[in-house]
C-alpha cells in the first residue's frame, strides 16, 4: 500500500474517531462476507459506520483523539464501529448482532474517551435510546403543568360544590 493511501486512510479514520460519541472495537474472525454485509447494513441503518482496518493504521488514526484509550487494544482481526448520534442505538445493533452470531464479539468501546468492557455496552445497551428519553422528558415537562391545572379545576370544583350547597340550603328554607 503506497504511502499517500494510508495516510489518506489514517485522516479519514481520525475524522470519523474525532465526530464519533462512541468507538467499538469488535473481533468479526470466521464471519462470511455475507453475514458481514448484513451487519454492515444494519448499522448503517442506525447510523453507525462500521470499518475493518489494519491495526498499525487505526492505532494511529485514535492517537490523540477521544478515542486514545482504544490504540493499545487493535490487535489481530479486528472492526471498528463509531456511532454518532445515539451510542444506546450503536450498542443495540451490536450486542443484538453479538446474540444471533457466535463468531461475532464485542471487545471493548470507547464512550466519550471512557473505556468500557464488553459487559458495559451490554448494559449500554439496555438504556432507553435517546428518541425513548426525550419522550420521558417531554413527558415529565406536560404533567407539571397538566397537574397544575387539574390542581386548581379541584380547588374551584370543591368551592362551588360549597357554593351550591349554600344555595340549595337557602332555598331549602
């Protein structure tokens, strides 16, 4: 490989290591061409770039970046994903793929510069995504008000409640 490429290569990778919010490290050994097609379709699908590269390569495309951490663990066969918008979204897609393929491993990910095993972006990946938390939030911000009107349609309810109540006992005699 000419010497232009790789550095072309190194750019485009620390381009995508320096965007991402998440880098995972994945081990595809005795994968076909197919069931890496397929991966790699449903990862696009959720927005992730997923790429085989050499190791001397993606261990100097992550140097210096947020993704440092992950330079000393490139080592034999190994994918990198960089999921931009949702790391929860990139985590599902993986750790669901890891399920239905026993060749296909997560190692280890870099969340935000912050190293996580394979056991954390399991649990990444139960977290609700970040359409499910907005809705949360949405959610909450709607009852304080919804609250606050039911609060006083109470209030004025039980006042008029008394109110009629006076009236009928004023008529009543």
């Amino acid at each position: 490989m000419l010497k232009a490429r790789k550095s072309e290569i190194i750019e485009d990778l620390r381009a995508k290591a320096d965007r991402a919010g998440i880098a995972v490290v994945t081990d595809f050994k005795g994968l076909t061409a197919e069931e890496l097609t397929d991966l790699r379709v449903k990862l696009r699908a959720a927005g992730v770039d997923y790429q085989v590269v050499k190791n001397t390569l993606a261990r100097k495309a992550v140097e210096g970046g947020t993704h440092d951490a992950l330079a000393v663990h490139f080592k034999e066969n190994c994918a990198v994903a960089f999921g931009y918008d949702d790391p929860v979204l990139t985590a599902k897609v993986l750790v669901d793929y890891a399920k239905t393929s026993k060749k296909f491993a997560i190692r280890l990910a870099s969340l935000c510069g912050k190293v996580i095993d394979e056991q954390g972006v399991k649990d990444l990946s139960t977290l609700p995504g970040k359409p499910e938390l907005l809705a949360m939030l949405l959610g909450t911000m709607n009852a304080v008000p919804t609250n606050f009107v039911i609060l006083f349609a109470n209030m004025i309810r039980g006042l008029l409640y008394a109110l009629n109540g006076v009236k009928e006992k004023k008529e009543a005699a």
